[in-house]
C-alpha cells in the first residue's frame, strides 16, 4: 500500500478591481523574502512538482468584500518505498 506525506502551502493575493491587478505572494521555507511576484508563485509551484509533489485539493478564502485574498494548496507525494519516513524537503 503506497504511503504519502502531505504538503500545505498558503498563497496570498491581493486583487486590486480599481487597478485590474493583483499581487501575490507565498513564503518558501529557506528563502528570507517572500514570493512577490505571479511568476514567482508559479516557479514556486513548478519547483514543488519536479519535486514529485501533486496537487490534490485547494481552498480559497476571501475578506468581507468577497475578494479572495488567500489560497490554500494541498499537495501529496508518494513516501520512498521500504522506509515509512519522510524524505527531506
């Protein structure tokens, strides 16, 4: 039976409906400065799945006005076989 281990990774967005723009940002553990950047979400995402992760599930969530402003990704990844432990991220 294949294990897996599970990854959460929070994404923020701030839509701008006056400006039709919006900045986005997600924390990489390791890295001082956050992701400011669409493009650097994206590198960040595409990195995440040349590691073997896969996506399987999202939520947003949104302020009072209704805007989301935050993504949760869900992302899953086999465990090695034979070692029932985590590989190091």
């Amino acid at each position: 039976m294949t294990k897996f281990e599970y990854k959460f990774v929070q994404i923020d967005v701030n839509l701008s409906p006056i400006l039709k723009m919006a900045r986005w940002g997600v924390v990489v553990p390791g890295e001082k400065k956050p992701r400011d950047t669409m493009e650097g979400v994206e590198a960040y995402i595409t990195q995440l799945g040349h590691e073997g992760w896969e996506l399987v599930a999202t939520i947003s969530g949104s302020e009072q006005t209704g805007i989301i402003t935050r993504a949760i990704l869900f992302l899953k990844r086999p465990l090695p076989e034979n070692t029932g432990t985590a590989p190091a991220a």
